[in-house]
C-alpha cells in the first residue's frame, strides 16, 4: 500500500516537471538562447521570464526563439520579432520610445524640480535670515549702559 503512494505520488510530481531538450548545433546559439528567454516577460505570467515559467505561451515562445536561432536570426531581429508581437511589455527593460518617454524620464525630472525647490526654499530661508540680522537695532549709550547692569546683576547672582 505504501508502495503504491509512493508511486503515485511521484508520478504525479513528474507529469508537471517540464523538460526541455533543444539541441543547439553550437555553443554559442545555445548562450543565445539562455540569454534571450531570460531577458523576455513570459506574456501569460507576467513577473516570470520566459526561461522560468512553464506556461504554454512560454513553451511556444521559447520554441519560437529556437527556431528563429536555428535560421540564424541575430537577437535584435529576435527582440523585434517578439515586441511586434507581443509588445514592449515582453522586455524587462523597455526600449525608450516616445509611449514610455514619461516613464524613463519622470524620476530624473522630479528629483530635479525637487532640488529646483529644495535650493529655492534654503535661499529664501537665507535671505530672510540676513534682513533680520541686518536690521539689529544699534544701542543708544543709555541703552547699552542698562544692558550692562543687567548682564552685571546676573553674574553676581
């Protein structure tokens, strides 16, 4: 009885285990091929790439690949093949287009406006703090001279 658990249970585990076998006529195709399915968004599962996920749009595609390696299609023509279809969500790192101009340049231009800011505020808190220290009101000799019995008074305290 407990044999056959076992069996089914490891039968079971193996039907899901995916094995892929692509036999690349060189080295070179095959690094390829690792390159580019890990460089790719699998379309269906969308935080895997292509090389880590079993679903089925993930097995074509990387079948796609295989093929378009084998008819010695260099990897920009791959990349191409793949956003025409799929779009720029398939890439990790997007190209830069006019679509996702916002999304590459919006960083830079907030922390820019905000050191804009940042520089503004600290030069007007500076200013301020010189008109202020300009305008001390200069001490009469009457002045001066009650100023000194209270600064005496207390170092006699």
């Amino acid at each position: 009885m407990l044999r056959l658990f076992i069996i089914i249970l490891l039968s079971i585990t193996s039907a899901y285990a995916a094995i892929e076998t692509y036999e690349f006529k060189d080295k070179d195709k095959e690094r390829r091929f690792q390159a580019l399915s890990a460089d790719m968004r699998c379309p269906k599962c969308q935080n895997q790439n292509l090389a880590d996920s079993n679903a089925e749009i993930a097995q074509d595609l990387k079948q796609k690949i295989f093929e378009m390696l084998a008819a010695d299609k260099s990897d920009t023509e791959i990349v191409d093949y793949m956003v025409a279809r799929y779009g720029d969500f398939v890439l990790y790192e997007p190209r830069f287009n006019a679509q996702n101009a916002v999304l590459w340049l919006g960083p830079g231009v907030l922390l820019l406006l905000g050191l804009i800011v940042v520089i503004g505020l600290t030069r007007s808190r500076n200013s301020k703090h010189a008109e202020n220290s300009e305008h001390t009101p200069e001490l009469d000799a009457k002045q001066q001279k009650q100023l000194q019995q209270v600064l005496n008074k207390d170092k006699k305290s």
